[in-house]
C-alpha cells in the first residue's frame, strides 16, 4: 500500500499533520465535521471530543480553526495537481 503525502505551506501549521495518526485524525475529522456543522460552528473543542482528545492536543497542529481551512484547500488543490498531472503522464 503506497502512501502519498505532500509538501504544504509549512506556515499553516505548527506540527505537520501527516506525520502522526493524531494528526490525521484531526484531518479527517475536520473535513467531516466541516461539512456538517458549518466552518462557523466548527470549534477545536468539539473537534477534540469527537477525536478523543484533548482541545491542547489541535491547538499543537494549528493555531486557529481558520488555519486548519487554509491548510485543507492547499491539501485539496495540491492533491488535484498531483491528479492532473498523473494523468497527463499516463
């Protein structure tokens, strides 16, 4: 199985998410509580109760909430690129 990580803006976050399963939960997380409550009723403190975790435990990933978005689109747009230009390759 072949994982693939990318390079992102290392500004957006204190602790690069994809180096630990925390971090990825986080990640995960994010995106789907996102979708439902809305970015305006996304909060670190329900994040770390849906994760199990402490609210400190985000706050040493990312500073705010709205950093945890920024760094979600670079992710996404990254991963397109990463997707067009495989299949250009191919």
């Amino acid at each position: 199985m072949a994982i693939i990580t990318f390079q992102l803006n290392e500004k957006l976050y204190l602790k690069d998410p994809q180096n630990s399963v925390l971090g990825r939960r986080i990640i995960a997380e994010s995106i789907v509580m996102i979708d439902a409550l809305g970015f305006e009723l996304f909060t670190f403190k329900k994040l770390a109760e849906k994760i199990e975790s402490t609210e400190a435990s985000v706050y040493r990933y990312f500073e705010n909430k709205h950093r945890v978005l920024i760094y979600l689109i670079d992710w996404y747009w990254t991963w397109m690129e990463y997707r067009i230009s495989n299949a250009m390759v191919n």
